[in-house]
C-alpha cells in the first residue's frame, strides 16, 4: 500500500514533522511504500471563480494528485495556528476540492476511500485542546469517502518537544505499523 505523508507548516524539522516521520516510519517497516509532500516545497495556489465557474490556479497540486489517487493511506501533519490548521494545510484542503462530488463526480471517483491519520501539535496544554479540529478534518475526510480518521494530537510542543516525548513517538510509529 501507498502511504502518502503531508506536512504543513514552515520547519523542515519541527513538532509535526517529527510525528508524520514517525508514523511513516512505522509504515516503512510494516512494508508500505511511503512518499513524503512538504507543503513549504509546493505551490498551491488559491482557489477562483469566473462566469459561474470554480477555476483552479496552475500550480504544483498536479504533482501531487497522481500520490494522492494511489493512496492507501493519507498522513496528514499541521501545527495549529490561530486556533486552526496552519495555512498552507487549510489551503492544501481547500485545493482538494478538484475532488469533491460538489464539484465533479467524475473526479471523486478518483479519490480513494484510503485511511486518514490526521497529526496535530500545538502550545495549548490540553490534551483535547483542538479536538474540534480533528473533528473537521474527520468529516472534511468523511465527505471524500474515507475512513475513519485516525488521530494523534500533541500539545504543549514549547514544554514537552515532540523529540523529548518518546511515548507519543512510540504511539505514532504503532499508528503506522498498523495501517
Ligand atoms: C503563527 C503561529 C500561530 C500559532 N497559533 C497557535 C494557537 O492558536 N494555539 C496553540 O496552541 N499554539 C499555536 N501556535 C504554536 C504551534 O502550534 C506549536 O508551536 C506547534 O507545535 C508548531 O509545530 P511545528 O514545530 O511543526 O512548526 C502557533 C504558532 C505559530 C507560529
């Protein structure tokens, strides 16, 4: 099985980063393919509309669809900002669109009903800080016809570094062993 991993927010080697990595990691070892898509190394651009159409920018969304049509599994990585998915990874979703049954049946059929891992980390200390998050990635996920999101949150990153956090380490890479 494919396992596709996308990452957004800016470092190359942050919180989120480290739990994609380890979730995929544990893929590698179950012997799943895996790719990796860092969103700071893609464009994507914005969504338009003109004369009563949904017009999609010329970026590097492309590159990425022939992954995503073949996925088995979707890791997606987002550290939380202002209270939500970084930007890039809210922008990544919204490009998702191309695939959406509102937009063209056609197209939906070519998104696989692959399992959704869904990675958040944030400052916030509690543990289900941003559930609501997860929530919405859950159902914007659900309406693609995937599974049951699975998900992984890790707060408190500026106290409790996701490098230092060997349990939550260890979880994510069971994650991807299992998938
Ligand atoms: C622009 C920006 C906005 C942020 N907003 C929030 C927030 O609303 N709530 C929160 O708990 N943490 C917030 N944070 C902290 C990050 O979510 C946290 O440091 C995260 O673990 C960063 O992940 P990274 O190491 O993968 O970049 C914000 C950080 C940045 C840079």
């Amino acid at each position: 099985m494919k396992v596709v991993g996308v990452i957004g927010g800016p470092k190359t080697d942050g919180n989120t980063y480290k739990l994609v990595r380890a979730v995929l990691d544990g893929a590698l070892e179950a012997g799943h393919t895996v790719v990796t898509w860092r969103l700071r190394d893609v464009f994507i651009g914005q969504i338009g509309y003109f004369e009563e159409k949904v017009l999609f920018p010329l970026d590097d969304f492309d590159k990425m669809q022939p992954d995503l049509e073949s996925m088995g599994a979707l890791v997606l990585g987002a550290p939380i900002w202002y209270g939500h998915v970084d930007t890039r990874t809210f922008n990544f979703i919204n490009r998702t669109y191309y695939y959406s049954k509102y937009y063209n049946e056609e197209n939906a059929e070519k998104w696989p009903s692959a399992q959704p891992v869904n990675i958040i980390s944030y400052g916030r200390t509690e543990p289900d800080a941003y559930d609501g998050v997860l929530d919405w990635l859950d159902g914007v996920w659900s309406g693609y016809g995937m599974k049951k999101s699975i998900n992984l949150a890790a707060p408190d990153t500026s106290n409790n570094p996701v490098e230092s956090n060997k349990e939550l380490l260890k979880q994510a890479k069971e994650i991807g062993r299992n998938l």
